[in-house]
C-alpha cells in the first residue's frame, strides 16, 4: 500500500514539529502580534508609526549552511539568518518588525528543526521583532539526506522622512566603520575549498572561526541614526562591492587601512590559499561588517573611523 510517508513525507512528523517549536515562535511575539500561532498567515498590528514605509530583505546564508550542518551549528545558522536580514532593512533606517523562515529538507529531524528555531528566536527576541511565520518543507526527491535549505524574509519599517539613501552625502564626510567577528555569511565557497573538513575536524579553534555568528548591528546603530547620512552592509562582494550601493555618483571613498581590526582568519586563509590581495578584498568583508557615512562634525561613540569621503575617483573605493 502506497502512503505518503513511504513516498518520503511524514505529517505526523510535521505536526510534531509544529508542537516543538510553537513555545519558541510564541516567546518572540508581543502585543503587536494577532491571532495564534499555526494560522495560515501571521497578522501584525502596525502602530506609532505617522507616514510609515515597509522595507523588505530577503536572503539565505550561503555555503556557510554546509558548515553548519557538517558542525552540528544550527542555533548559529538560525541567528544568522536573522540578523544578517536585519542588517539590510537597517540600511535604509529601518527597524524590523517580523521575519518569516523558509526550511526545505530530506527528512524533518526534530531537534535539528527545533535547534534551528530556537537561534531564530533568540536573534529575533534581541533585535526586537516577532518570528512571525514559516514554512517547512519536506521535499526528499530534490534535498539529499542530511541536507537542507535556509532561507528568510524581515519586514521592518521607518518612518517616509528618515528615509537613509545616501543622497545627501559629500566630499569631506566621515566614513566610520563596525567590525565583522569573522567571515559573517559570506565567502565561504573559496573558505571551505581552501580549509577542508578533515582539518575542521582536527582543529575546533578554526572550525569556531569559521563559524563565528553574523552579528546584528542594530542596537549598536540605533542611537546613531539621526546624525547618518548612508549606511552599507559589507556582505558578498566585500567593501568595494558594497559601499558604493550607498553612494551617490560624484563621490568615492578613501579608506585608512590599519583603523580597524582584521579577524586573524581572513590571513589563514589569504596564506593557505595562496588568495591574491584585490581578491581577498572582493570575496570577503575584511573586518568591517557595516559602515555609514556621516557629517564631518559627527562623533559616533563604540564605532570606528576608518576613512573620508572624496570627490569621484577612478576607484568608488579607494585604500590609503
């Protein structure tokens, strides 16, 4: 007899799951949140807000899922997600309000799911938005067996006139800079072929490397916002892929070199790859996880000043 957990899907499992990560989902939701949790569709009250604008991101974490899954890291790969959703929509000014998840996989494992969840959750509860709904998929014909795929959307919000789109920024700005803990979600194709499983395995102090979290930088920034003009999230395609999304075309911008750290890992790799220099800089964020522009007056306590803004270069990116 033919059923449908024969042909791979088991719905006694995804009910299960439901049930697992229910207490998980409901500890990120406050009076915003209507209606219960396992309807069809998330509701959100919108309040305080008197010329609101929706700003949506979604995005996955790469081939640091690979990592993850081989590492047994899921609560990492669950706030990862989040957070590097919610530095995108910060880009713009924006505060979130609720991230939904999308898990497509071989086979539901429920501590895999629920480990997943609960670092969803935790980013979620520290960033201030609700995890409002999700999808899980059991799809065994296109994921292989202990494989899976991530992915998530965040909605925030920011008020029409606090709009931050990098249009009003001019030579002699002041460009400051947060460091990265690492990697973040990005690179980690070259990463991994360069430093293979077996030398993971043997050496947890690089595996950890490797698998320090994306952090988000909204708390860090929040009380900045008032006085930033542009904001760039150096994700893939690094700091001259990223910065000028955010620059308006008459300028570039000088970086001093040696004003911020560089997380050891980035050497490793640049020496064991043998990872040309302009390369190094194009795949990866190189120690700065998000920089912004302001006035040349401003003061930006707990953020680094890295470089100035400049008239237009050959180079919208340029190292001194």
């Amino acid at each position: 007899m033919s059923t449908y957990a024969a042909a791979g899907v088991d719905i006694a499992a995804a009910e299960e799951n439901v049930r697992r990560i229910g207490a998980h989902v409901r500890s990120t939701h406050g009076p915003h949140v209507l209606g219960s949790f396992g309807a069809f569709a998330g509701l959100f009250h919108l309040t305080n807000v008197n010329d609101p604008v929706l700003v949506a991101s979604t995005d996955g974490v790469g081939t640091k899922l690979l990592l993850g899954l081989e590492l047994g890291a899921y609560e990492v790969l669950g706030k990862d997600l989040v957070n590097l959703s919610v530095n995108d929509v910060l880009t713009t000014g924006a505060r979130p309000l609720f991230f939904l998840d999308y898990v497509g996989l071989h086979r539901l494992e429920h501590d895999v799911m629920e480990r997943l969840v609960s670092g969803m959750a935790a980013a979620c509860r520290e960033n201030g938005c609700a995890l409002l709904g999700g999808e899980t998929a059991q799809l065994p014909d296109l994921y292989a067996p202990g494989h899976m795929d991530l992915a998530g959307t965040v909605v925030g919000v920011v008020e029409r006139d606090r709009i931050l789109d990098g249009h009003s920024v001019e030579p002699g700005d002041g460009v400051w800079g947060l460091p990265s803990t690492g990697l973040h979600t990005n690179g980690y194709s070259l990463a991994r072929r360069i430093i293979g499983n077996r030398e993971l395995a043997a050496n947890p102090e690089l595996a950890q490397a490797l698998l320090a979290p994306h952090p988000s930088y909204l708390h860090a920034m929040q009380p900045l916002l008032p006085n930033v003009k542009a904001i760039a999230h150096i994700t893939g395609g690094g700091i001259p892929g990223n910065l000028p999304r955010v620059l308006p075309d008459h300028v570039s911008v000088q970086l001093q070199q040696g004003r911020w750290p560089v997380p050891p890992i980035f050497n490793v790799i640049q020496e064991r790859g043998q990872v040309e220099e302009e390369e190094m800089w194009r795949v990866f964020n190189m120690g700065l996880g998000l920089i912004f522009v302001t006035a040349p007056d401003v003061d930006c306590p707990g953020a680094l000043e890295v470089g100035r803004v400049i008239r237009r270069a050959d180079q919208r990116v340029t190292f001194a």
